[in-house]
C-alpha cells in the first residue's frame, strides 16, 4: 500500500517521536514576575539544555531603558560544549530588525510585532522558527553590554528532545553579524544614481570590477555546510540610489568567476526596478526610511535561501558589491545564516558596544 500524499502541511498527520520541552522565563513561585533582569555587563544563561535535540522557536520581548538595546545585547548560541559561539549576533539583527529600530514584519523564518514602526525602546514581540538541531547540549546566553541593567528579560526557548541520536550528517546552525562604516566607495560625497558625471565614470575602468576583493564580505565559512540567507542593514550615507551592487559567490575556494555572480542588489534580493517596500517569504525590505524617490535612508531588507540553499564542501566566501563597482561609500551591516560541520572559523569577531551603535 502506497503512503498517502497530504499535501505541504503533510508531516502534521505524522506520529512524533520527539517530546515538546520549553525553557521560559515564567515565574517559578507561581506569581506574575515572569522575566528575568540582567544586570550591566552580566551574561546570562537563558537555556541550558541537554541532548540530543533541535531548537524549534525562539520567542523575546524586553523592557529596557536605553533605546538602542537591540544592538547593546548580543544573543550568542553554543552546540555541543564548543568555545566559540555558532550564533553571535545582537539580539535585534538576529531576528532581522536593523539599525536599531523596532518595526513588524514577517517572513519564513522570523516575524516581528510591534505597536509604532521604526522608533527605538518599544515593547517589540520577536519571533524565530529557525531549526537548531544538537547533539551533546545547547546554550543559549544573552550578554548584556549596556550602562543599565535590563529590567525584563521575557522569552520562550521551544525544542524537541530526541530519544535517538541526530543522523551523522546533522549540521549546526549558524549565524553571524558584522559591519563596514563606511564601504571604501570611489566616487564618495555626491554620488547620484541619475547624475551624468556617475554615468560617465561607469563607462570607464573605475565602472568596472572583476573581482570580490573590495565586496561587502557577509560571510567567509570553512566546512562542510550550506548558506541559508543574509539580512542587511544599510544606511544611505550620501543619499541617492544605493543598489546597483552585484552579489558574488565563491564556493570552495573557486577563482574568478565565481559559480554564482548576479546582477544587481536589488535582483539579488528578488526585486526589480529599485526595491519596493514590502516583505514577502523569502525575501523583501522589513523597513525602510524612504524620503523621496530613490533617497531612501536608512533601510531593512533580506534573502533568505529555504527553497534554494547555496551548498559547499570545504568554504564559501560570500559578499556584494556596495553600489556597482563598490562606488558607493554607506553604512553596511549583515547578519548571515548558514549550517555547517563543526568546528566552524571565526572570522568576524564581534565589534565593541561602540562600534556597533547605528548613525541617527
């Protein structure tokens, strides 16, 4: 007898072998308290969970008093009692809400929820439903690098606990945020899209580029592993049209060309003609500043490879250009999503508190 066909959602007629635990912040006495404080320059452990078994959605809400705590406090994630993190971002970028700023949108794998779009120090809901499977055990820390304590730390660390052993070839999942202020543009202050002296000089050698060695760089892996999607942050330093860029992929130490070379930020990012200001799926802008036209300030946008991961079995450098040809000089931060064999290469350490703070 043939198994039934159920359609996408067909798995949720399966028996489950697995068992639904939680690691939560709820109040232990039974009373309302249900957060956790955390005091300035503490690290804490939010989750401490034994194997084998797999992350399944992660949940944070936060009452603090600096406005720029989504990028002061840094979610770091460890697998199987390694020394360096897997996930090393802060909190905000993780769940793709750059710059700072506290907005709603949804995608695949995260969505976010809030009353006021684009401010800072709001109550914000912050969702992810990224698998994070391990073998031995799992830890999950929260760091915090502000002056003041975080008054209340509310957050749900869902996960499926295995009775077997993960299969061999599990991956860890992975992510990390890094930035350049600013990308070494060659055209500099006054660089506009339409102006006839930026069309001239794309017409020359400094318009052309052959290789990713000024590229943004949002990843450089060693391993074996694939790449599952990029959020970036960028901001607008000089106005005008910031895309342009094209996205270039270099698998397993390949040379010039690279397997996966595209044309342009905004058709990497799965729009046409400019970017729109909308979220889809897999990819799309979770925010934008626009002021007018093409002046679009600071602005929120992702791709996110579920459908169509990037494979590789020794390294895969990732990055794209900032403006075709690298002219442009702005603001650039990412956050990259990936899984891998372990160990993984640290190759981005995590910038000062002070170098992470977004231009306002």
């Amino acid at each position: 007898m043939s198994t039934p066909a159920f359609g996408p959602l067909g798995s949720l007629a399966t028996a489950k072998s697995f068992q639904a635990r939680r690691a939560s912040s709820y109040d232990t006495s039974g009373r309302n308290a249900d957060a956790w404080p955390i005091e300035p320059g503490e690290t804490k452990t939010i989750a401490e969970i034994d194997g084998p078994g797999s992350i399944s959605h992660i949940w944070f809400t936060i009452a603090s008093g600096d406005p720029l705590y989504l990028r002061k406090l840094l979610l770091r994630a460890y697998w199987d009692g390694e020394d360096s993190p897997s996930v090393d971002t802060p909190v905000g970028d993780f769940f793709g809400l750059g710059h700072g700023r506290a907005y709603s949108y949804e995608c695949a794998l995260f969505n976010t929820s809030t009353n006021l779009q684009g401010e800072t120090a709001v109550g914000i809901a912050m969702n992810s439903w990224v698998p994070m499977p391990f073998g031995e055990n799992a830890r999950i820390e929260i760091v915090n690098e502000q002056e003041e304590p975080v008054r209340s730390f509310y957050f749900y660390v869902d996960y499926q606990a295995y009775e077997q052993p993960l299969p061999e070839d599990t991956l860890r999942f992975h992510a990390k945020w890094r930035r350049e202020l600013p990308t070494p543009g060659w055209t500099g202050k006054g660089s506009v899209w339409n102006s006839a002296e930026w069309h001239q000089r794309m017409g020359g050698d400094e318009g052309v580029n052959l290789s990713d060695e000024n590229n943004y760089c949002f990843l450089e892996a060693e391993g074996r592993g694939h790449f599952v999607g990029v959020n970036f942050a960028i901001d607008h330093m000089y106005k005008g049209w910031w895309g342009e860029g094209d996205d270039m992929f270099f698998v397993d130490g390949e040379e010039w060309p690279p397997s996966l070379h595209g044309t342009g930020s905004e058709d990497y990012l799965s729009h046409a003609w400019g970017m729109q200001n909308n979220a889809h799926l897999y990819n799309g802008t979770s925010w934008a500043e626009i002021d007018s036209g093409n002046d679009w300030g600071k602005v929120c946008v992702y791709r996110y490879h579920v459908v169509d991961p990037v494979p590789f079995k020794k390294s895969l450098r990732a990055s794209i250009e900032h403006g075709h040809a690298n002219n442009r000089s702005d603001d650039w931060s990412s956050t990259a999503y990936w899984y891998q064999t372990e160990p993984h290469k640290v190759w981005a350490p995590m910038p000062p508190v002070e170098a992470r703070m977004p231009c306002m």
